[in-house]
C-alpha cells in the first residue's frame, strides 16, 4: 500500500506538492523493485512485489505505474515553474531598466517584430515575383500540325536545346539547410538577465546542526553556519562571416537569411556548452565538468535502473528533485526497445508514439553529450543561463574590406551558466 493513495489520475492534480514528492519517491521505488525482480531477460516468473500472469501482465503493470509517475511528474513541474516565474520575476525587478537581454532576437530588443523566413523573402522579393510573371509569359502555342514544322529542322543537326533554345528554368524560392542539431537543452534552462560582468553568489559551505533536547537550565548546544562567495564569469560565444558588396547588394534576403544562420552558430553553440563547457576561458562550465556533480555508473543494472539510481542521489546528496534527464539519441533508443522476456515491448507498442519520459522527468534526445553518457539533474532550481547580453547580429569593415568590397557580418552573445549546487546533478555513465 502506498502512503499516498490514488485511485484516479485526476486525483494527482489536487495533491500538494509534499504528497506530489512522496507520491512521486513511493511508486519510483516500487517500479524500481519491479525492474530488479524481473532481472536483465525481464521475466514475469520472477516478480514477487506484485502479482503478474505473464509479459503483457508485467508490461500492463508497469505501465500502470509509469502513467500515475509520469502525471506525478507533470503536476511536480508545475510547481517547479511556479518558482521558476517567482524567481524571474524577482530577477526582473532588482535588475537594471532597459531592454531584456533575455531575449534571444537580433540586437537583443524584444521589441522588434520575429523576422521573416528565408521563403518569406523570397517569395516576396521583386525578383522573385518579376520571375514569375516572365515564366508566365515565355513561350507561345505555335499554329497548325506538328508535321509543318520538319521543313524548318536544320539539315545538319537536330534542333536541339543543345543547338537551339535551351529551356529556361527558374529556381525555387526553396534553401534546404545543412543537417544541423538543433536547439535542444536551452529551453530546460532558466534564463535570468544581468548587467554584470560575472555572476557572484553566496553558497552556504558550512551547517552544523547542532539542535538537541536540552533540560531546564542547561546550555543550548551551538550551531555553526559559514557562506562563501561564488563567482561565475560572463563569457563571450560569438561567429563571423565575410560577405562581398555584390552577394548583398543583387540577392533580395540574403542579409535575413545571414543573420538567421550565424545566430542559430552562436544559439548552438551555446546549447552545447551548457552540457560539454570544459570551463577553461572562454569556455562556459557546462554541467559534465562541474566538480562536485555526483556519478553513477551502469555497471550490470539496466540503462532504467542507472537512470533511476541517478534520480536517487540527486534525492539523497543533492536534496533536490530531478526536473529532466538528457541521454543520447542511441542510448534513448536501447530504453525504448526494451522488452519482456517473451518479447512484449516494455516502453509501448511500436505502434504508439510513445512518451519520452523515464521515471517521470521529460527525456532531451541530443547529441549534444556523447553516447553512453546521460544526465539527470535539478535545473530548474539549482541552475541558471545568465544573459549580460543578448543575440546580437552586427555588421562593420575589418582591415582593408573597404577597399575590397567586403563587409563583415558578427554574431554574438555574452552568457554565464550557473550551476548552483553541484549535487543536484547526476551523469550516468556506460549507458
């Protein structure tokens, strides 16, 4: 019997946020004792926590619980962005006046309208709609039989496109873009703006409880608390590309579709540093390379298990709540192809879609971490992308382009990424 009971999932959305918690570690667990009953082959015989008939019994169960942890889960993040929103707002109101850095736009001023699409300003270009009206018009249906045209062939080759008219064709407003990762990891991050050069805060590096029972008269027991302060440097993630006069100048959109990719560089690169960052200026600290993160390894436990024991210590040496766990997209799919002793799948039919959750936290598919390697941590209240200044896309002559007819496009961004307390961070490795 759970100490939380739940007989409808609609019941999960009136919990608080302390049964949410217990509810969330109570089922956690016992899906946990479940996986290690059945073993590595995932067999129905041997589970003892629960009465199972076969794999589609075992499979049916599992599902059970998965669904009350996954809308455990959800109702649990709805407070995690409750403080989320507190704490931006707060953020918002001892920050100085002006502009949001936040704001992942061209020069950084939320104010201005989204800029169009690349088939946008092609489509609306002069050129292109002049192109339209010139295919429209070209060529005309010529009179008469197709026989009274061979009096006209030229005696000595054949008329054609080779030696006549070569057919015109007009390109599409289409760009196929490079295959590119996209923009994944940011969005899990809390963002804050700063007028700062750094990011300096206090962590609290001593607490000695020392509160006891005490008789009447006698000595209370003294405690002892020491803060130490933190610094993180603001860093600058920035790209730039050499553009000719002419490129600019007989290309209606070409400057639009510039921007857009030299911002997403900048935009990538950081949503890797969050992850891979060494630390070492200029480089951002990203969550693999911050000392004091805990490690579990897979060893002979199933990818699940690691995952979850993960989660555990996030618990238990962070005292945080996990809100997401990053895995590769290869590692993401040996979970999802898990499957029973006699060959039910155990994360759904391959005929669902499937949700991308694994203990309850929203599963990020990226290559962004290496395979075999994931991670599960509190970042929505033990993490932080400072932003001194937004996406900027700047243009200017370096050395003799004036001369040379050329000018230099610059995007570029200056962040601080903040991992507040280390232990409310997991990597997973040999996954």
């Amino acid at each position: 019997m759970f100490k939380v009971a739940i007989n409808k999932l609609e019941e999960i959305d009136g919990l608080s946020r302390e049964q949410v918690r217990d509810a969330l570690n109570e089922r956690r667990e016992a899906l946990h004792v479940i996986f290690q009953e059945a073993g590595p082959e995932y067999d129905p015989k041997n589970v003892k926590a629960i009465e199972v008939k076969d794999g589609a019994d075992l499979v049916n169960q599992v599902n059970q619980r998965s669904a009350e942890i996954d809308a455990l889960a959800v109702r649990h993040e709805h407070f995690t962005k409750l403080d989320a929103m507190r704490a931006a707002n707060e953020g918002a109101r001892n920050a100085p006046a002006g502009p949001n850095p936040a704001q992942w736009a061209p020069n950084g001023a939320p104010s201005e309208p989204r800029p169009q699409s690349m088939g946008d300003l092609f489509i609306a270009s002069p050129v292109y709609q002049a192109a339209r009206e010139k295919r429209a018009n070209v060529g005309a249906v010529l009179p008469g039989r197709p026989e009274q045209m061979i009096g006209m062939r030229p005696l000595n080759a054949n008329f054609a496109t080779t030696a006549g008219w070569a057919p015109e064709s007009l390109r599409t407003g289409r760009v196929v873009l490079d295959e590119q990762r996209a923009i994944e990891v940011t969005d899990a991050i809390p963002s804050f703006p700063t007028g700062m050069a750094a990011v300096v805060y206090m962590e609290e590096t001593t607490f000695t409880n020392a509160a006891a029972e005490r008789a009447e008269a006698a000595a209370y027991a003294e405690a002892t608390l020491a803060l130490t302060q933190r610094s993180v440097t603001v860093r600058s993630v920035g790209t730039s590309l050499p553009v000719t006069d002419e490129q600019l100048a007989d290309v209606d959109g070409v400057q639009a579709y510039l921007d857009q990719r030299l911002g997403f560089m900048v935009r990538q690169r950081v949503d890797s540093q969050i992850l891979v960052g060494d630390g070492v200026a200029p480089n951002l600290t990203g969550t693999l390379n911050v000392a004091g993160i805990n490690t579990q390894a897979k060893g002979a436990d199933s990818v699940p298990d690691a995952i979850y024991k993960g989660i555990v210590l996030v618990q238990t040496t962070g005292r945080a709540e996990p809100n997401v766990a990053i895995i590769h997209p290869s590692d993401w799919q040996d979970v999802r192809l898990l499957k029973t002793a006699d060959g039910v799948y155990i994360w759904g039919s391959p005929s669902d879609a499937g949700p991308d959750r694994i203990w309850g936290l929203p599963v990020i598919r990226t290559t962004a971490v290496t395979q075999n390697t994931g991670i599960v941590g509190d970042y929505a209240r033990f993490s932080g992308l400072h932003i001194r200044s937004g996406l900027e896309v700047l243009t200017g002559f370096v050395n003799d382009d004036f001369t040379n007819g050329l000018l230099h496009i610059r995007a570029g961004i200056r962040v601080a990424m903040v991992h507040y307390r280390p232990s409310a961070f997991t990597q997973i490795t040999g996954i």
